[in-house]
C-alpha cells in the first residue's frame, strides 16, 4: 500500500514538470527512488501510469549516472547486488520466462522477493507428500492394521453396515483390539489360547481363543511366523462377544509392523528407483484378488487393481513414509467415490501391505474390506 501511496505523490510532482514545455537538451529526470516507485506500479497495474512515465524511467537505465554503484548499474543493472530483487531484471524469475521483457505484469508477486525460494532457481527439494489419511497414518517400525467391523458373529454384512477401523495385536496372538483409543474401542480377552496349524506353502493357521469375565474372544487367521515365535504377519477373522449383553463384534482384519524409515530410506535411494509387487485375498471376501505395485525412488507412487467375480476396480495415488492412499483421479471410472489406504509392512526382501477399501462402484454399491499382500518375489 505505501508504494501506490508514493506513487500517487510522484504523479502529482511529476504532472507539473510534465506538462512544460520540454526541448532535447530539458528533458525530464526523475530520481532512482520515484523510478523504483514508478516501474513497480507498472507490474502490478500496467494501466494506472503513464506510458511517457514508464519510458522515461526505462531510458534513465541506459543514462551514465554520476558515479559509484549507479555507473555499474547502468552497465549491466542486473550484475549489482540485490539484483534478484530489483525491478529492472527478472533476477531469479528468468528461469520461469527467460525470453520476458525487463519489466512486466508477471512479476507483480515477486518484485521484491530478496530470497527466493528454491523452485524458482530450478532447485527441486525433495519433499514428502502431505497425505490426508481417513484411517490414521501408520508410524514406521510400529505395529499397524485395518479391520472390518460388524455387529454380528459371521464377520460379514452389506456394506454399508459395515465400518473400517484401525487394528493391532500382540505378536504372540494372544490378545487384540479394535479402533485401538476410540470411543467404540473393543479390547479381546487378554492371554488367550493359540494353537498353530501348518500349511504346505510355510504359513500357518492361527486358532486363538479366549473366555474370562463374561467376554468371549477369538482370532481365526492366517499368519507368517518365520521363528516359530513371533507373528510377522496376519489376516482373517476376528470376533468378540459380551455373554452377558449378548452384543457380538467381529469382522476381517489385517495386520504386521510398518517397514521401518531405515528400510523405506534404502528402497528410494536405489539408483533408478524400484518397483515392488504385492498379492493376495482379502479378508472379508476372500474371493477379491488384491494385486499392487509400490514404486520407489525421487517420487513414491503407488497403483493397484481388486478383481472379485461379480467386479473389478483400480486405484493409485502417491507414498509418504510407510503410509499411501488414493488419488481421486485415479480411480477407475466404475469408482464413484470412496477412498483405498494402505501401509508397507516389513523387513527388506520380505515384505507385505495392508489396506483397507472403502469405495461404491457403478451396479455393486458399497465395498468394504481389508487384505494383506505379500511380496511378489522375481
């Protein structure tokens, strides 16, 4: 505002001078500090001041001033200091319009910009997206899951009875929550029993169940347990009743520990980036074939198609840190909203994801449910 209120004064002082009789050897020079006033008006509102003004300031560049700073001015004005933010030069915006006039519209924003930001040196920071993540994001190296949640035994409603919620568990299987810290937290019976049953592709079943103080609670899932101990990675069932409210839970769930930062860091520093393949069902119906691609490097990205009998839809979307969502442009066009989140779960060279998907497609309604995939090893 005080610029335009200089202006407005200079105008004045000027329209006298301006409007006498002039000869070659009179003509009329205005001072650095009202040309500074002048141009920058110009920027912002080309119209408001005078073209014979404008000239007259433009001119005055190329006039030998005394001495000192001026004189180097004039030879070259964008060579002094404070150049990037002098009127009289594009400074660092020649990146952006190299080819541009000294002087222009374009600049109003940034005449005075003295440190300008590394974008507009053509320096690109590398800058992890901000995601808005409808689930709660997932720290590196923490446990982390997503679970369906319905008000019966059978794990399974129409969709839109059904909720998302987050998810966690002891590795041991003893024990599990769901929508760990709501209001509607559900917290099993804690130390229940587990019994393992091996499977020929190295997995095993997890029978775990629990009854004590009129609470019953139960995991049936399917889990990687490398050391015969510790549970890496988990999905299927979960369920858990109140005997004496008779008010039941259950519904799929999918759970392991977030890749920590250290791994993720390894995976975008590789040299060209790299691509990592995941597969596998989904735990409400086990129909739906869950198939994604995590691409890392500079920029993480993300893609991903859900194939089930009765339909099919695709999703992508950017990575930060362990956690990634979707974009809504990148749906398929069956998707009419809705939101796919997931997390990298893991230690390098055998990892896996967890998600959750909640979208309504064209003829089918509303999806809910949860998976894990595991790596897709060449």
């Amino acid at each position: 505002m005080g610029r335009f209120i200089k202006l407005n004064a200079v105008l004045c002082m000027v329209a006298v001078m301006w409007f006498l009789p002039a000869t070659a050897e009179d003509e009329l020079i205005l001072p650095q500090q009202d040309c500074d006033a002048i141009l920058s008006s110009y920027a912002v509102t080309p119209k408001a001041v005078p073209a014979e003004l404008v000239e007259t300031c433009l001119n005055s560049i190329n006039v030998a001033p005394a001495a000192g700073m001026a004189a180097s001015l004039a030879a070259d004005p964008c060579s002094g200091p404070g150049a990037g933010g002098s009127v009289y030069c594009w400074g660092p915006w020649s990146v952006l319009a190299p080819a541009a006039g000294p002087v222009g519209p374009a600049l109003a924003s940034s005449l005075y910009e003295e440190d300008p930001s590394p974008e507009l040196l053509g320096i690109v920071p590398e800058i992890e997206p901000i995601l808005e993540l409808p689930l709660g994001g997932c720290d590196p190296g923490a446990p982390c899951g997503f679970a369906t949640a319905v008000s019966n035994v059978s794990g399974v409603d129409e969709g839109a009875e059904t909720s998302l919620q987050r998810f966690t568990m002891l590795d041991d299987g003893t024990s599990f929550t769901v929508a760990p810290g709501a209001a509607n937290e559900i917290q099993s019976v804690t130390g229940m029993t587990t019994h393992y049953f091996s499977l020929p592709d190295g997995t095993e079943i997890l029978d775990a169940v629990g009854v004590e103080s009129g609470q019953a609670s139960q995991l049936q899932a399917r889990v990687v347990r490398p050391d015969d101990t510790v549970i890496v990675y988990s999905a299927a069932y979960w369920a858990n009743v109140d005997i004496d409210s008779g008010i039941a839970n259950s519904g799929g769930f999918a759970w392991g520990n977030a890749s920590t930062q250290a791994d993720i860091d390894s995976l975008n520093n590789i040299g060209g980036g790299i691509s990592l393949g995941f597969a596998g069902m989904m735990s409400v119906d086990p129909t739906t074939q869950a198939n994604l691609v995590l691409n890392f490097g500079a920029v993480q990205t993300w893609s991903g198609n859900w194939v089930n009998p009765s339909y099919s839809f695709s999703a992508g979307g950017v990575m930060s840190g362990a956690d990634f969502v979707s974009n809504l442009d990148q749906f398929s066009d069956n998707v009419q909203s809705g939101y796919v989140q997931g997390a990298l779960l893991g230690p390098l060279g055998d990892q896996a994801v967890t998600h959750a998907v909640n979208v309504s497609l064209d003829d089918i309604g509303i999806v809910r449910d949860v998976g894990l995939a595991l790596q897709q090893l060449p």
